[in-house]
C-alpha cells in the first residue's frame, strides 16, 4: 500500500459516527429519542465496543448526542436557530451560548436593479450584513433600501442593531407587513464563502419585501439561511382564523371609526 494511499484510509470509528451523523441530518431519530444502544451498533456494524465507543465519544463532543443516568445515550436539542416566516427576528434554540450579532459587510447607493420594481428612483441603498453566534455564522441578508434611507442610517448605526426599529426611530417608518417566499438553493462560491460551507451546500433562502401601513415599500430583501443552522417555524391555521387576526392597519381603522362614532353622539348630545 502506497503511503498515500495510508494516508487517506479513514479509521473505522470516523466512519461509524459519519454514518450515524446522516442518520441524525436525516431526522429519523429527533431530540429526546433513546439512541441504540452500544451492542445494537456493535452488531449492526459489525465492528468492536471499542470502535463504537470512539463514534459516540465523538458524537456527544459536537453536542449531537447526551448521555442520561439510567437511561443511555439520548438525541440531544438540535443547536439551530429558528425564525418565524412573519417576522425578522431568530430565536436560539438550546446549545447556543451568547446573543445574534449583526455584522456589515457593504453599505453603499448603486443604480437601481432592474428586477426591483417596489422602490422608485434611479439609485437605491444595497447592504450587505451577516447574523452569527460566536464563530458561527447563521446567514447573509442582502437589502435594497429606498435611497433617502442612507441619510439617516448610516453603516455603523446597523452593526448589532434592527434595522426596521432603525426605521422606526430615525424615519418614523414602520413596518407593517410584507410578502415573503421560501426556497431551497445550493451554495454559490461567494456564498460559500460568506457562510462558511462547502459549496453547493443547501441553504434556506427567504426572500420578499416589507412595507409601512400605507402600502409603500419600505425595503426588498434576500436572506440565505445555513441549511443546518436554521430552521423556519409556520403557525399553522385556517384561512378564516388568519383573516380574524387584525393588522395595525386594521387596529388604525377601527380607532378611528370609534372615534367618529364618539364625535357624532358628542355633536348630537350638544344639540
């Protein structure tokens, strides 16, 4: 055997807890579920105790199984952050330690995409920024801005901070709703990069746009998720139940026929 060919023979136990790891991505076995046994791994990949103690040793050191007094090894709490399709912030999920922090990486006016349609004017404000725990990091956003934006937001005031609460505050405008759509891409080399995968890995990208309470685009956005990092959480109801939830908008219009309504008894009262 040459010695390159020594070189690249992976050892037994790397290759159990490789496959077990697929077994894992694959959600056959969920957080909380009771993980085989040693002798069960033993025998099904005829391979010594030794061999599968190094496989678990290694799976519970990325935190991807844990042991439990009296009853073995258990699937652990998948470190993953999970974001609601309807609004812009992450929640961590267990076996993350420390907060989201916001990273720019471009802030500049460039001409107007042609694919962007919402936001009027020759130039319009395109930032680049990056959202990671530790040294992880979680996903890209790319964001197309209407171009006064800049004179009020400038790069520095979006480092660790929200964006729409930074419209809010600095431009009284608020973000009332919007339009989003999930799909599944493969990583592109400069993605690759960004996020730190292999490219070609799957990310999980969320695209649409946000607007204030007249309808007006407020901003258009791309965010490519790590397909292994995110999740994306849907609340589930019928359509009726959807349409019974009233939006600000709703709330505003209501106000504001109430009001009317008391102004009216008041003028009829004084006659």
């Amino acid at each position: 055997m040459t010695q390159n060919a020594t070189s690249r023979r992976v050892p037994l136990h790397a290759k159990v807890a490789q496959s077990l790891r697929q077994r894992l991505e694959s959600r056959d076995l969920r957080p909380g579920d009771l993980f085989p046994t040693e002798a069960a791994l033993q025998e099904e990949f005829s391979v010594s105790r030794s061999v599968v103690r190094q496989a678990l040793a290694s799976l519970e050191a990325d935190g991807l199984i844990r042991k439990v007094q009296g009853r073995g090894s258990v699937v652990a709490d998948h470190r993953e952050v999970h974001r609601d399709v309807l609004s812009p912030g992450l929640t961590l999920r267990p076996g993350h330690h420390g907060a989201v922090r916001t990273h720019v990486t471009s802030y500049e006016l460039v001409p107007r995409p042609d694919h962007l349609r919402s936001i009027t004017g020759e130039q319009v404000l395109e930032v680049g920024r990056l959202r990671s725990v530790g040294d992880v990091v979680l996903s890209y956003i790319r964001t197309w801005l209407p171009a006064d934006v800049a004179d009020a937001v400038d790069a520095d005031a979006l480092e660790d901070a929200s964006l729409h609460q930074l419209l809010a505050d600095r431009l009284d405008r608020h973000v009332s709703g919007g339009q989003n759509q999930i799909r599944a891409v493969a990583a592109t080399s400069r993605l690759a990069e960004l996020l730190g995968v292999a490219e070609g890995s799957p990310l999980l990208l969320l695209e649409g746009r946000s607007v204030d309470r007249d309808g007006v685009t407020l901003e258009e956005f791309s965010t490519w998720h790590r397909g292994d990092q995110a999740a994306f959480d849907v609340e589930a109801m019928p359509p009726s139940a959807r349409d019974a939830v009233p939006t600000d908008r709703d709330r505003i219009d209501r106000l504001a026929d109430t009001v009317q309504a008391v102004l009216a008894e008041l003028e009829r009262l004084r006659r």
